[in-house]
C-alpha cells in the first residue's frame, strides 16, 4: 500500500516573517520526518502542480482570486491582516496547494492511491469565498471537495476538521451545499470564535466545539459518539480531511491536549470509515501545527494509521 504525499519546493518560499507561527520549517520538519520513518518505503514523494484559475474559482469569487493576484508583492511583505501575509513567493506556493488539492482528487478517484495527503502551505480552511485570514489564502480542502462534486458527479462528499481552530471558511463555502457534510472539532473559546452547535447550514454543518485542556480519553469519547455515527449514516463516497495537528497538548497556539498516539487513533477511525463506504479512498490536507518539536511524529503518527 502506497500514501502519496504532495509537495512542492514552492510551498518553502512563503515567507511569513519572523517570529511567524506558520513558517517554513512547519513543512521542512513534516517531510524530514516522513523521509526517515518506519514507513517511509511506503510513501510517495509528489510535486504538486501549479493549480489554475478555474479551480480555485470552485470554492472563491473572482473578487477574492483578482485581490490576491492584485496584492502579491514582488518584494517584501504585504499583510492582509495582522496573522496573513503575502511574501513575493506566496502566489505560487498558495496556487501548488490547490494544484496538489485537485490532483490528490484526480489520484484517489481514478484508484491511483488509497490514501493522499497534501503536505502543503499556506494552509486553507479560514479561506472563505471572499476573504484570506488565519494564516490561509485559498481554501485547499474546500476546493477539492468542489473539484471532485464537478468532476466525478458525486453526491455525498463529507469534510472532517480536526484542527483545533474552527474551519469558518470551509463552513461559509460549503454551507448551503447539501452534497457536502462538514464536521469540525474544535476548541471553543478560540479563534476565530465561530463553529456554535446552532450554525447548522442547511443541515450539512456539525459543529462540536470542545472546552480548553481536554484529553484524548474525552476527545475519542466525543470523536466516536457524535463524528462516526454521523458519518455512518451519511455513507460519504469521498473522506477528505483537514488534519491540523494544533490540537496537541504542546502546541503554542492552543490548549487541548491531544499526543501523538491520538492522532493515530483518529487516522484509524477515519480510515475505517473510508474503506468501508468509500473504496479505502481517503484524502488530508495539512492545516495547523506550530510545535516544530511534535509536528512531524504527529503528522507520521496519523499516517501510520492507513499502513
């Protein structure tokens, strides 16, 4: 069994600043990791295509795509807001995540490979349709998931969202599209202080937000009692994932306190759920992570799981 992993050299030259969170060796410290692991026979190093114009007009306006171009420095920094900036190199590697996002798509659908992840930055889901914020630009995982509706006329595409931050640009994206079911676990209070049980979409939205300093004990207990079930009965044909890996107990931006044995735990959840309604086909996409120190054991921790 085969995991592609997508990347790109490009995805290195987002420059977010010093002192950033969201910096380069995020990316660098995942691939060292995954080149010197257990499994690392296992896994397929891929370069991401530069993604088009038309595929990131799957989930965002013409408006947003024309700032974004409009705004891309060709020298020093421009701030979008105080967390998201655009360095000279930014455009492409923002235009290599969704290149990566939509041919993770084409590989899994096409039975290339059972699992993917697009190891890939900026990250994506505070991208709404309209607005760049919490350190993302396009939405990765939002645009496949409109990428393989359009291309493989599926019906039930569901999006999970372990990453400790809510996903509100995914929710505002998929909101009012009921062939997309989106679940979020996240913590609450947090930025950027949406993801309430009551915002439902037109039924498609579940939103579990989660108290500060929570365990995995608790968070499997709450994972397997209200996300699979959910799952179960929607039956998705396609398993995306953002996998942020923010919620472990040493991350700097938050305060769950997940360890690496969680996240392979999840892995195994999710896995289950794709091979059994979805032709083992399951696809991730990295999100946040900022402890440089348990980054990379965690990412290959969940990874392990689809060995």
């Amino acid at each position: 069994m085969t995991i592609a992993i997508y990347t790109h050299q490009d995805c290195l030259d987002h420059d977010t600043g010093r002192g950033h969170p969201e910096c380069t060796e995020r990316l660098q410290v995942i691939i060292d990791v995954l080149k010197s692991c257990s499994f690392a026979d296992k896994l397929k190093m891929l370069n991401a295509p530069l993604g088009k114009d038309e595929q990131v007009l799957l989930a965002h306006t013409k408006h947003h795509l024309q700032y974004i171009k409009d705004s891309a420095p060709s020298v020093n920094l421009v701030y979008l807001d105080g967390d998201t900036i655009l360095s000279p190199g930014t455009l492409n590697a923002a235009m290599r995540a969704v290149g990566a996002s939509c041919l993770a798509i084409d590989d899994v659908m096409k039975g290339k490979y059972s699992s993917v992840l697009c190891a890939v930055r900026p990250p994506g889901h505070h991208a709404s349709k309209n607005q760049s914020m919490g350190f993302c630009i396009f939405n990765n995982i939002a645009i496949a998931a409109m990428y393989s509706l359009k291309n493989y006329a599926l019906s039930r595409v569901a999006i999970v969202d372990f990453d400790v931050h809510h996903g509100n640009g995914t929710q505002d994206i998929m909101q009012n599209e009921k062939r997309v079911m989106y679940i979020s676990t996240h913590q609450n209070p947090l930025f950027p202080g949406t993801g309430k049980r009551e915002e439902k979409g037109v039924g498609n939205i579940i939103n579990l937000p989660l108290p500060p300093g929570i365990e995995g004990k608790k968070y499997r207990e709450i994972f397997s009692s209200n996300v699979l079930p959910a799952l179960e009965k929607f039956q998705p044909q396609l398993l995306l994932v953002s996998a942020g890996f923010d919620g472990h107990m040493d991350d700097p931006l938050a305060n769950m306190a997940l360890v690496e044995d969680d996240y392979q735990w999840l892995g195994k959840q999710l896995y289950k759920i794709a091979k059994k309604h979805c032709n083992g086909h399951i696809a991730s996409f990295l999100e946040g992570g900022y402890n440089l120190n348990v980054l990379g054991k965690s990412v290959e921790a969940y990874l392990n799981s689809f060995i």
